[in-house]
C-alpha cells in the first residue's frame, strides 16, 4: 500500500507539473506575441516618420 500511494503521489505530480509547464508555456508565448507586435508597431512607425 505505501508503493502504490508513492506512485500516485508521483503520478499527481507529474501531473501537476505538466499543468504548470503549460502554464509557463502559454505564458511566455504570450508576452513573446506582445513583444513581436510591439516591434512591428515600432517599425510602422518609424517608417511613417522617415517618409515625413
């Protein structure tokens, strides 16, 4: 019994552990998408600026 609930508390765990790396996923591609954006805003606008 002490095996098998060792392993369930290594399988939820896991688990948990691929939730967070989801997490941190899912949040770094975000503030990379924002950042891409912002570069793309700032070369628009920079080239606005060179054309005036």
């Amino acid at each position: 019994m002490g095996e098998d609930s060792n392993d369930t508390g290594v399988n939820g765990t896991g688990q948990d552990e691929a939730r967070s790396i989801a997490q941190i996923r899912k949040g770094r591609n975000r503030v990379l998408g924002l950042a891409l954006a912002a570069f793309v805003v700032l070369v628009f606008f920079i080239s606005i600026a060179k054309m005036s």
